[in-house]
C-alpha cells in the first residue's frame, strides 16, 4: 500500500479542523479514490465506509406508526368539529377519551393503533391523567393547531417524559422529594446553545470565568467555550488511566477528579456515557464526584450530556446523585434512530444552586435582570432558570410563542411511553446487542485489544493507535510513527487507499493519534471490513519501521 499523495505540509494543514469539518476532506479523498478503481464505466468496484457519523441505522417503527395512527384520530376529531371541502376544526376535549375508544374500536386494522391504545391505556394508568385531558393533548398537538402552552413542555408531556427520565436516566431511583421541570428542545444541540447562552446572560457565568470538560469530549463542549463571547477559561480533566500497555481503560484517575474541587471551577460539562469513548462513568468516579461537591465546591454546575444513557445496563446520570447541581440534556435522537426529529430536553430540579445564585445577586445584577425580563412579569426576579432558558431561546420578546412544536412534543410523547411497554424494553435490548456485535466484528478485522468494561456503551469506539503500536512492537515503533508521521495520517491513508472515512480523536481532545469509529450507521459485517482495513494500515508502518 502506497503512502498518501498529500505532503505531510498538507495534512498537518487540514489536521487543524474540527474533526466534522475534516471528515468532509476525508469523504472527498475516498469518494475520488472510488472513480479510481477499475470496474465498468460509471460504476465503482469499492463502496465507501463511512463510520464518522453518529446517525444509527435503525428506527423505532412502533412509536412511529402509533404516531401516524393518532394522526388519522386527530383529523377525524377535526373533522368532527367543521367539515368543510378541506376545512376542519379544533379537537374538542369534553367526551374525547371516548371517541378514541370508537376510533379504535372501528379501526383495528390501523397501523400503529393497538400500540397508541397501549400507550394511552398505561400514561392513565401510571400517571392518573384525566382521560379526556390527556387524550385532547396528544390530539390537538398531533394537528399543530396551537403554540405550545405551556411554552416550555406540555403538561401531560412533561409528566410522561419525566417518567422516562426517571426510568432511563435515574436507573428507577429519582431523587426523593424532589421534582424535575423540563424544557422540550430541538434536539441535544439546541439545548447545549441554549444553556451556554443563559448562564451568561443571567450573571451566573462571565466572560474569561474558569470552566472544566471532561475530556475526550463531543467537540461542541470544546469549542464553544472558546467563542468570543465566552471566553472561558478551560481545565481539561482528562480520561487518562491505562488497563496495562497499550491499553486504554479511558477512565478518570482521582487527581483529575479533584480538579473541581477548586472552587474557581464554576462549571464542568460531561458526555455521560462519554463521545467518543462511549463509557458510563464509574461509580468510583461518580461518589468522588459526589463528595468534592459536598466538600469543597458546592455551587459547582454540572451539564451532563446523558444521550448515550440508554445504551448501558442500570445508567444513573450526574442529575439522579447531585440533583440540587446538575442540569440535565438528553435527546431522544440515537435510540429511536429519531435525529430527524430534533427532540430534547433539558432538565432542572426545582431546587438548585442556579435559582440560588441568582437570588443572592448584588442589587445592580439584579436590576439589570428585572429589566431584560420584565415584560413577562411584575415580579421577574421570580422567574426561574429553566423559565429563562425558554425567553432567551426567543429573545425574550417572542417568549409567548417560544417551545418546541406540539407533533415534535407528541413523537416524544409516545417514544416515552414505548419505552414503558414490554415492546420498548424489547426494543432497547435489540439495540444494545446490535452495537455490540459491531464492537466485536470492528476488533476482529483490526485484532486490537479494548479493556473489558461492564458500562461500555459501544455507540462508538476510540482507538489509541499510537496505544497499540508501543502493544504489539514495543515504544521503538510508537516513536517512529511519531518521528515521521502526523497523527491523522492513517486517516488520510484509510480515505484514500480504502474509501473507508473515520474521525481523528484528537479532535475530541484524546490522543492525537486516536481515532474514533462510529458503530451505529453501517451494516454489521462492515465493521469487519474497516476493521481489517485498520489493521493493514497499521502493518503497513510496522513494515516502513522495520525497513528503516
């Protein structure tokens, strides 16, 4: 195998990128390297294998077509209201529960119609809705015929996904005496920019402010904090404990922990199973954690990413053990193979160190406050945080027709309740086993050697490339490729020799020469493929370092 045509100039150049933005320049060079293969005119013999990104190749059809199937009751509520050619009225609450159970009972060939009648059946069970109220909402947001009232989260919706925060996110065991307020968001992402934004405008973090992420990390944690407009001041706790040579256990050692001990640490950001490592944090991590928050840094706030949660026996997020501390994200996107869909919450207990802070402002913050926010109240230094996240999502001034749209609040609707039945816990282990047999196949092809870890999640992989050199071949070999080579240059060697297109993990700030291999958007047996593609390109160092 040939080296890459690019000079090591070059590569060094495009290695600056942020690791989406280089994956671009990866897809170019194997796309090009395609039209390069001999074959029949117009066609291609080598398929590109593109494990850098973190859409699934999966979807949740259940939900789905029980969300369809409450659209054709929706539009017969609607109907029933004003028939006119195309016109249709607004669903009508009073005797509503009722009508469905005719719908249903008239339509059992609908599908989806058994698992919405399942869904409903349980939230008034679990919750004790008032049928009528809770079958109205999902109907008259299924049409879209209103802004979202509340704006921040629906009402039954807030209930139903608090549910499955607390089943998912919590392991079963929410925090006691403690309630959790919600705001709908449009997807995981939006609600990191929402979060940042609000600290800032509300005083509780200032420009040049002193923040920790906890790294390897989704590079939005990264480069966020270096936007001019916040400025912040960056401490890097770093996942850097090894298993034995050569062997990453991508773990957190105490030392690292202790750094939010540090009172000027005001915030710490944490993928939680992390990206790209793809691990739970550990219970011994977790109580550190814990203690140094009751110790030394109490107001610390922590945003825990818990996107990944699901993909990991017996999860408990940040959120469940320091609720007073901790902003939740979550997003609905990688189990239900749902990206499309943009759905995400933030979570906040009721009580919490933010609400705090801002009652303990100097009267100039506070004046200051009361005058961005007092055109949604006669007493604004009352509104909360999470209330604040929703106006500043709108500029404050389109506060009351901010939130996320009603049919996007009633997919997650019925994700959640799903999640509650036989049928979605079936579904959940059908997932987990999928990652995981891609996990195994990616390390045959590579023969490469992981540490054994209980709350691995596998949506992805990082593999410490330089890691397995100095395994197999000894520290002699690790320095040479680092002589001679820039870390990215397998990337480059896999897009172009292999049409196979991967991240480089030192762009979540890992190791340089790490790279990160998505297991969730390819079929199985491709993960063979690229892993043995790995494994060649490896090789093919060892024999350039033996050549001299």
């Amino acid at each position: 195998m040939p080296k890459t045509r690019l000079s090591r100039e070059q590569i060094r150049s495009f290695a600056q990128l942020s690791p989406f933005e280089l994956k671009d320049r990866f897809i170019q060079i194997a796309t090009a390297a395609q039209s390069d293969q001999p074959g029949q005119k117009g066609k291609t013999t080598r398929a590109m294998l593109n494990a850098g990104r973190g859409n699934p190749n999966w979807v949740a059809t259940g939900p789905r077509e029980a969300y369809h199937a409450l659209g054709y009751f929706a539009i017969s509520e609607s109907r029933r209201v004003w028939t006119a050619d195309n016109l249709g009225g607004m669903p009508e609450a009073e005797g509503c529960a009722e009508r469905f159970e005719r719908f249903v009972r008239t339509n059992p060939g609908l599908p989806g119609i058994e698992l919405l009648k399942a869904c409903v059946d349980l939230a008034v069970k679990r919750f004790g809705f008032v049928p009528d109220a809770l079958v109205h909402e999902l109907a008259d947001s299924s049409i879209g015929d209103n802004y979202p009232v509340p704006d921040r989260i629906l009402h039954h919706t807030e209930q139903i996904v608090r549910g499955y925060l607390a089943d998912e996110m919590f392991d079963h065991r929410p925090p006691e005496g403690r309630s959790l307020s919600l705001f709908a968001t449009e997807g995981g992402t939006a609600a990191m920019c929402y979060i940042f934004d609000s600290l800032v405008k509300n005083g509780i973090l200032r420009k040049g402010d002193r923040i920790a992420l906890m790294v390897p990390v989704f590079t939005p944690y990264l480069e966020i904090p270096e936007l001019d407009t916040y400025g912040f001041d960056v401490v890097h706790v770093q996942a850097s404990l090894f298993t034995e040579t050569g062997v990453r256990q991508w773990r957190y050692p105490p030392d690292e922990i202790e750094k939010l001990a540090d009172p000027s640490v005001k915030m710490v950001c944490c993928v939680n199973p992390s990206n790209p490592p793809s691990l739970a944090l550990s219970t011994r991590v977790s109580e550190q954690i814990v203690s140094l928050v009751a110790e030394s840094n109490p107001n610390l706030i922590i945003v825990t990413d818990d996107v990944y949660g699901t993909f990991v026996e017996g999860f408990r997020s940040l959120a469940a053990d320091l609720p007073r501390n901790t902003l939740l994200v979550y997003s609905y996107s990688k189990h239900y193979g749902a990206t499309g869909w943009r759905l995400g919450v933030i979570g906040l207990h009721d009580d919490n160190v933010i609400d705090a802070m801002l009652a303990a402002q100097d009267p100039e913050q506070k004046a200051r406050l009361d005058r961005r926010y007092g055109t949604l109240s006669l007493e604004p230094e009352k509104i909360r945080f999470i209330d604040r996240l929703v106006a500043d999502s709108r500029q404050v001034a389109l506060n009351h027709t901010a939130g996320l749209s009603l049919p996007q609040q009633m997919m997650m609707v019925l994700f959640s309740l799903f999640d509650m039945l036989d049928e979605g816990q079936d579904y959940k282990h059908r997932i987990r086993a999928i990652v995981q047999q891609r996990l195994g196949l990616l390390l045959e092809g590579a023969h490469m050697k992981i540490s054994e870890d209980a709350k691995r999640a596998g949506y992805y992989i990082e593999l410490d490339l330089l890691a397995e050199a100095e395994r197999v071949h000894g520290k002699e070999f690790a320095e040479f490729l680092e002589r001679n080579y820039e870390p990215v240059d397998p990337l480059f060697r896999l897009a172009e020799q292999t049409s196979v297109v991967l991240l480089n993990g030192g762009g979540f700030d890992g190791p340089e020469w790490s790279v990160r291999v998505s297991l969730a958007n390819l079929d199985d047996l491709d993960y063979l493929k690229i892993g043995h593609h790995l494994r060649v390109v490896f090789d093919e160092y060892a024999r350039e370092w033996r050549a001299g």
